[in-house]
C-alpha cells in the first residue's frame, strides 16, 4: 500500500471514527434506550480520565491548549482519548529514550554556546538557494547530510537527485532524513533511486497511519543541509518546485534561506545527529567545527517535545521584551499564545513599533481562517499587520531594533511553538540585520496594510470566532 493512499484512508478513518463516537449516543437517546446511552457516555469518562490527565500535564503546553483539551474531553471523551493518542500522546518510553541520547545532550550543550567565528549569507531567492546547494553538492568530498520537513518529486528534487546519485557514486557518504507526515502526498516512488543507490534515507516519524501511534503531531521541521563541515544552509524552505515559484497553484512565492561558514556548522551538525539518533539508536561523536575571520556574534538553538519548556517561545519574549525602537517579523502562519499576544501588547504600550508581516496567499484553508481571528485581536492591540499581495509568504523571519534577530525554521504557530522539532539560530549582528531589514521593507512595499474588521461582524461570526480561537491549540 502506498504511503499517500494509507495518508487518504487514514483521515477518512478519523472521520468515521468521530461521526461514530459522536452519533451513537444520540441514536440511542433518540429512541428512549437512556440506560444504554448513559452507560455509553460514563464508559466515555471513564476511558476519557487517563488522556486527559496526560494532556493537562504536558509541560510545553500553555493554559490554552489545556483548556481546549478538557472542553473536548467533556463534549465528546472517546473521539478526544483517540484523537489525543493518535497525535498528541508522548509515550514515557520514548521521553526516556530520547532524553537517553547521549549526541542529543551534547547538541543542546553546545547550542547555548555563543559564537563569534561564523559567516550568515542570506538566500533571497530560492532559484538562487537549489543552484548554490546544487553547486555545493557537487564539490562534496566527504560527505552530505540534509534534513527537510518535506522533500516532493518534481524538477527541483530531480535536479538534486541527479547530483547527490552523482556523488554517491564518487564515495560521498550521504543521509537524508525527511519528515513522514510532511511527506505523506509524495510518491514512494519519488525516493526509490536514491535507497537503491545506498543513500541512506530515513523517514521520520514513520507510521502506518491506520494504528494511533501517538506521534502523529511531533513533526521534525527542521530544513538544513551540511557539507563536509564546511558549508551548511538552513532556512524556511523545503525541497519543492512551489518554493522556486514553479506551480500554478501557489504562483509567487516568497522564502529565506542562509548560507553558513564557520563554527555554527558543528552545532548544526550536532542538531542534526540528534535527530538522526532518535531514527537509528545510535549515538554520534561530537562535532566541533573551526572558526572562521568573522565577528558574527551567534548561536544555534534547537527545540522541541523532548525539551521541557518550548526555547523559541521562551526566546522570542526575552527579545520582545528586550526591544526598545522596533520589533519586525514576517511569517506564513499567525496563531499564537495568549502570553506572546500580551507581550508584543505591552511592546506597543511602550512605545515599540511592532509590525508583522503575514502571507496573502494561503497553502492551507483552516490555518489562515484560524490566524485571521488572531490577526483581528492583535490589531485592536496596536500591532500593525501587512498582507503580502497576491503571494504567498513562507518566510520565517524576527528582526528586533538594529541588530537583533532569530533566522531558521520557525513559524508563528502552535505546532512550531509547542510540537515541532525545530532548529533556529538567534543572532546579533548590525550588517546581517541592514540586509535583512532592507528584504522586510521589500516584502512590505509588496503588501497591503490590514485594518480590523471585526466591527462589521454579526453576533454569530463574533462568537463562531471565539470558539475557534479557543479550540485553535488543538485543531
């Protein structure tokens, strides 16, 4: 069976799974037989308790998706327990197993190292970023490790293909890791050449989506390339033509990416044998890369379910907080927490001038409804929204007086927050800040300014908003 036809008959089985749990106790209230449909509703409860407490108790959540949690446990208990176990259920044998990993504590070591012998190239086109790392490929001598959220068959991943097939026949020892679930609607076939050749290819998160496996939404989101210890890329995009711009579908499209020299590469290296330790039980020697002549002042930070506390969150309101002029960030996705909302509030109320960012053009239909809400609410605040025009804007991008800035893989969104294996690297430097500064105002000049319309709203938009925003952690 074919991953992306086990990806279709799975959420179909969702569905079903739900209308049935829902359903049956009204048929039965439906036709008098109250004993059986109450019994059926305290079996529920019953079963109900033990995910619930698991949910209420994961440390990375906020008060909301607890709160969002308990009310879809007391509406419906058993379409929750399953949907909780299927995507949300961090076992105790794979916390231990995870926290076991000896190049994992090592990686997260050595990402709270501040560097200052780096060199950050920012990539404003991405034709520009496959043709660099197509080049790169190539001049390979010893080694290629890539990791991205997705990989999908098209013109882009052929061109890569055919130069990584190239190096692995002049004894360049290869890894690719890939996310399961961002890749469910990719062909096997799209990676058959690259396992034959002897690639080694992982997918993770692996599952057969017909059995809760409990992992479903801790994704690796994570999207770098290293070479040889010597060159490295991480940025907002994957391997797909969408990203060149290529498809009718999604037409313009705007992304980042980084060229990187120098000492961040071996905290790169040592995020991504972390992960790779998670896929083949192994452990990894730490790497330690040299410097270069550069005075970039930088550090990589990874996070994600196997870290206690959410790092990008706890990050971003320290700069928040720490901002005095101006606080610039672009992002695809806008759905935040309630303690991220208050602080950019308080930003604001201080004098900061707080603007962001977000795509005119959406991938996917609900999220953008979602963060619409969210959009509503933080505009009656003072922050100022821009929506690209008429292109969709994947840039991950958080700029913060004259020299402050986060580059990497992280959205603005519950899943990047709290769920996501993520990698970011938190940066201060004036020249890299001008560059990136001067592509905000390029991205702005290509928007328009949101204004509120809330006002407009009827009673039942009004409250239909509020349960989304609500529900929002956990849909």
């Amino acid at each position: 069976m074919s991953k992306n036809f086990k990806g279709k008959i799975g959420i179909l089985w969702v569905l079903f799974l739900i209308v049935i749990f829902i359903t049956v106790p009204v048929v039965l209230f439906q036709y008098n037989y109250n004993i059986a449909g109450t019994s059926y509703m305290l079996a529920g409860y019953l079963i109900g308790i033990v995910p619930w407490g698991y949910a209420i108790h994961y440390r990375r959540s906020d008060f909301l998706t607890k709160f969002s949690w308990t009310i879809a446990f007391i509406l419906s208990p058993i379409a929750a327990s399953f949907l909780y176990f299927r995507g949300a259920w961090v076992p105790r044998n794979t916390w231990k197993f995870i926290r076991g990993s000896s190049s994992l504590k090592k990686a997260q070591d050595v990402d709270l190292n501040l560097t200052t012998g780096s060199s950050i190239e920012p990539i404003f086109n991405i034709n520009i970023l496959y043709n660099t790392l197509i080049k790169e490929i190539l001049a390979a001598k010893e080694f290629i490790h890539i990791q991205y959220f997705i990989i999908s068959d098209g013109i882009i991943w052929k061109k890569i293909k055919e130069s990584l097939l190239k190096k692995k026949k002049e004894g360049v020892k290869i890894i690719i890791v890939t996310d399961f679930i961002g890749n469910v609607w990719t062909p096997d076939e799209a990676y058959e050449e690259i396992k034959e050749a002897g690639i080694q290819f992982y997918e993770f998160g692996e599952q057969n989506l017909l059995v809760p496996s409990g992992q479903m939404n801790f994704r690796t989101h994570n999207k770098f390339v290293i070479i040889d210890n010597k060159i490295a890329f991480i940025g907002g995009a994957n391997i797909g033509d969408n990203y060149a711009s290529l498809t009718p579908k999604y037409g313009s499209w705007f992304d980042l990416a980084f060229l990187i020299k120098g000492e961040l590469i071996g905290n790169l290296a040592n995020e991504f044998y972390s992960q790779l330790s998670i896929l083949t039980n192994e452990s990894y020697s730490f790497v330690k890369t040299a410097p270069i002549d550069e005075k970039i002042t930088a550090f990589v930070e990874a996070d994600g379910p196997n870290i206690d506390e959410p790092v990008f969150l706890n990050r971003l309101l320290s700069y928040i907080l720490q901002a005095k002029h101006t606080v610039k960030i672009v992002t695809p996705y806008y759905i935040i927490p309630q303690i991220l909302n208050d602080e950019l509030a308080k930003a604001v109320k201080r004098g900061v001038n707080v603007e962001i960012i977000i795509s005119g053009k959406y991938d996917k239909k609900l999220p953008h409804q979602i963060g619409s809400y969210f959009v509503e609410d933080s505009i009656s605040k003072g922050i100022k929204f821009f929506r690209t025009n008429n292109i969709f804007t994947h840039t991950k991008m958080y700029l913060f007086d004259d020299s402050q800035m986060i580059i990497g893989t992280s959205n603005l969104d519950y899943r990047a927050i709290y769920y996501n294996y993520e990698t970011n690297i938190y940066v201060k430097d004036e020249i890299l800040f001008t560059k990136l500064n001067k592509e905000f105002e390029i991205y702005k000049a290509n928007s328009y300014k949101e204004t509120s319309s809330s006002k407009n709203w009827g009673i039942i938009k009004t409250s239909w908003s509020k349960v989304i925003k609500l529900l929002s952690p956990i849909l």
